[in-house]
C-alpha cells in the first residue's frame, strides 16, 4: 500500500525491545526521516515512548510517531475489530504512514 503511495518504508520486528536503542534502530534502516512504532499495547512504557526519550538527546531529526492503543480503556471486541478500531490494520497504517510524511 505505501509503495503505491510513493512511500519507501521498511519494517522492522522488535522481537527485544528491551534492549533496542535508536541508534540500532536506524541502523537497521538507514538514513530515515520519520519512524511510524505500531504495537499492540498502550501508550504508558511502550517502545515509542522509550525511542522519543532517546530522540530527546540524539541529533536524529526525525519524529518518532506512535501507533498504539492510546490510553483510554481498551473496549471489548474482536481483534479484526480493535485492529479497525484503532487503525493498526494495513489501512490504517498506511494512512498514518502517508499522513506523516
């Protein structure tokens, strides 16, 4: 979907985020202007809260753009549903993606 958009994007699986820096990060993707962090889990200790603490005090002059659940309380639904919900389906992505650059 980003292709089409005109979007060069990489993805990256941050299997151990406890020990992942921005600077592997970037390394891992090279030179980037933005860095889109989509988990499935809220706002409080997520791993886009722990990379904009580091962007805080490094020279990388991109924006660290969180897609999450946010903090409200999370309602019940199916996980096709809340994927929908809180656009961490391809299309939501994509747009949150598109919208960012």
């Amino acid at each position: 979907m980003l292709a089409e958009q005109g979007v060069n994007a990489s993805v990256v699986k941050a299997i151990e985020i406890s020990s992942l820096t921005l600077d592997d990060l970037v390394s891992l993707v090279g030179n980037v202007r933005n860095i889109v962090v989509v988990e499935e889990c809220v706002s409080g200790g997520c791993l886009a809260s722990k990379l904009a603490l580091e962007v805080a005090s490094s020279d990388f002059e991109g924006k660290i753009i969180p897609l999450n659940l946010g903090d409200a309380i999370v309602p019940h639904a199916n996980i096709d549903e809340l994927m929908e919900m809180y656009s961490l389906d391809a299309q939501g992505i994509a747009k949150k993606v598109c919208s960012a650059t």
